[in-house]
C-alpha cells in the first residue's frame, strides 16, 4: 500500500485519546514495539499527570478498511516558554525507558513515508521533532529516518541509554548454567544464609487493597539508598510517587505489573518494580535495605523474578536504562537507544540540532559518573544488585 492510500488524522483531546484504548494496544500486539512504555495505559496515565502546557497531536494512520496500522502518540509543547519554536515530542517522554513509533510490523517504509507526508503538510504545527529513548534496532525508527531525508529534513541522531537484557531460555536450570561460576556462587550462598538466619519470603503483590503500602515500601527502600550517599532518588517528588502509584494500580487491573516484595522475619528488606508484556518483564526500579546486604536480598529478588517470567513462559528479562555492572552479572546483551530530532524544513529552527547535540553529551556525561559510583557502591556492599537512578 502507498501512502497515499492510507487516511492519516490526528487525535487532538482527550476524547480522543480515550477512544483509541482498544485499537491502541491491538496495534502494539501487531507492531515491533510491545513494550509496556508504548501502551495506551501508560501513555494515557503519563498524559493525566504531565498534561500542563502541553496539548495532544496524536497522529493515527488507517487503511483502506479502516484499520489502526500506525500511531505517532505526539504532543506538542513551547520548546522553551516564551521562545516560539513547537516541538512535536512522544508521551511519556523523560519517564520512560523505551518510545516509539508504533507502526504495524512489516510495513513500517510505507506507514512512515505516509508519517513524513502529512507532518510535512502540516508544518505549521512544529518546528522540532524528537523521538527519545528508541531502540536503536527499531524497524520504525529506521523507516522514519530514511523517510525524512527523503523529504529534505535536516536531523540528528544522538546516543542515548544503554539497555542491558536478558534472553530466557525454557527453564531456570538452562538459564543458571549460563551464569558466571561466582554469580552462581553467590546466589547459592545468599540462599542458604538469609534462609538460616531469618524467616525469608519473596511475594507478588496481587491484591489492589494492598498495593498503596507495598509501593510506598519501594519508594521507601528505594530513596533509602540513594539517600545515604547524598543523592535525591527517583521518587523523591510526590508528583512522581503519585504518577507511579496511579499507573501501578492500571497495570495491576491488566496483569501488567510485577511487583513483589521481599520480607525477613517479617520486615520487607527489598523490593523489584516491573512490568509485564507479552514481550517479556521490564523490571523498572526496587530497593532494599542496605543493613541486608550482606544476605543479597536485592539479588534474590531479582533471580526470583527472573524465575517467575520463565515459568510464565516469557522469553525476554529486560533490565532497562542503565549500565550498572550487576546487569551484566546476568548477562552481556545490550541495546542502546537514541535520540532523533529533526527540524522542519525552512523553519529557521535548524542551530537547535547542535544544542541538542551539546544537552545530550552533558546528560551523558553525569548519568556515566552517577552510575560508576553505584556500580562502586555496590560492589563495596558484597551483592549482585544495585538500583538505577533515574534523572
């Protein structure tokens, strides 16, 4: 199909954005990107908490039949208040550890060359584009970009986070026989210790009732750590501990979240927050306490984890943004994500390519050092885990 034979609207309110639930998420199912930051609920969760000074611009891409076959969830906002440049950015952006575009898999060329189109026709409506945090690998972000140097738009594609993962294989023991000889050793060890000297037991968090205490046991275990080394922590703002606890209580409603939490002798002593696809888990944030780590409940949690997305038959462990060496403990893929911003043609807004390149360097350059001090941290500490902090 040509992009001509495909109608390309967009969905500019909540209305609007409401009415997509259903169509939404069939089409992730059908595209490259099933992954939990690119669903509706996520999206649509992120929308309700972050909409201030910003406005929808959701474009939707239908066949001849009718059919939902691509989806840029935009909006647009003031680049910089007062500055007249609007920048077209993905929902979820800056709390999400995956974007995209979500183009049906298989005809990502035709779906973004149609994309290219109708931006192009509509230039009025922005200057700057930026898609952050995509797979390098994405078939859609590769069609997008191929698409807008066709069409004369001058770009940039920037690095952005490292994301470790995990390939399961059908059981634990197949998987444990992967894992270095010390890793193994160490799980082992833990095991046998903590369960001698406590009554230990990790749960998944499946009752609504309980999920406000439990999340507030994450937030807890979690600022508690970065809290000790001088550092604010991800859910140090009530904004974010709110967004977070609105969007667990959806993805628990779908069967979307993972969250399980570990007690000793009955004190809750670390934590694992994740998502479920049918992609895979996408373990998101945790903690523990650090007066257990020489009992390695962080890696316990993270190995039960692990277990339990075999057992439900999954076949990816995603350990998400971050580099931090306990990742590579279990394994050694990674994919790196990007930035793409391009600007549109005669707009003016092209010096802005170069401050965006110059932001990233320096976002870069203070994620690598917060991640060697934890990587430090950690290995003082005698454990496999350590928690990612989250700019």
């Amino acid at each position: 199909m040509s992009d001509a034979e495909y109608t390309v609207s967009v969905a500019a309110d909540e209305a609007d954005l409401k009415a997509l639930r259903h169509e939404w998420d069939e089409l992730l199912e059908r595209s490259s990107e099933n992954r939990p930051f690119s669903t509706w609920t996520w999206a649509s969760c992120w929308w309700d908490h972050h909409r201030a000074g910003k406005r929808l611009f959701i474009v939707t891409l239908r066949d001849g039949e009718g059919r939902l076959t691509g989806l840029a969830p935009f909006y647009r906002e003031w680049l910089v208040p007062g500055v007249p440049v609007r920048r077209l950015r993905l929902m979820g952006a800056g709390n999400s550890d995956y974007l995209d575009l979500i183009l049906t898999r298989g005809k990502e060329e035709d779906l973004a060359k149609a994309l290219v189109a109708f931006l192009a026709a509509h230039g009025r409506a922005w200057q700057l584009l930026t898609l952050e945090e995509v797979p390098g690998d994405s078939p859609a972000l590769a069609a997008f970009r191929s698409a807008a140097a066709a069409a004369g738009w001058p770009s940039v594609l920037l690095p952005q986070e490292v994301c470790p993962y995990l390939e399961l294989p059908g059981t634990w023991e197949e998987l444990r026989a992967t894992l270095g000889k010390k890793t193994r050793k160490h799980l082992d060890y833990y095991r046998r210790r903590i369960e001698k000297e406590s009554q230990f037991e990790i749960r998944l968090v499946e009752d609504p009732a309980a999920l406000p205490a439990a999340m507030a046991e994450m937030f807890r275990l979690h600022q508690r750590r970065w809290q000790r080394r001088g550092m604010p922590g991800s859910f140090a703002l009530p904004s974010v501990r709110r967004f977070h606890l609105d969007v667990a209580r959806r993805f628990l409603d779908e069967g979307r979240l993972r969250l399980y939490l570990a007690y000793a002798n009955g004190e809750c002593v670390a934590s694992q927050y994740s998502f479920r696809t049918s992609a895979g888990t996408f373990y998101y944030s945790g903690g523990f306490d650090p007066a257990w780590s020489w009992a390695g409940v962080g890696s316990l949690v993270v190995a039960h984890s692990i277990q339990r997305a075999i057992a439900e038959g999954l076949r990816l462990f995603d350990f998400l943004r971050g580099a931090e060496d306990y990742k590579y403990r279990w394994t050694s893929a990674e994919r790196r994500n990007h930035q793409f911003s391009a600007v549109r043609p005669g707009s003016g807004a092209r010096p802005l390519l170069k401050l965006l390149d110059l932001q990233n360097r320096a976002e870069r350059s203070k994620k690598g050092r917060i991640e060697a001090q934890d990587g430090h941290l950690a290995a003082m500490g005698g454990t496999c885990i350590a928690q990612t902090y989250r700019l």
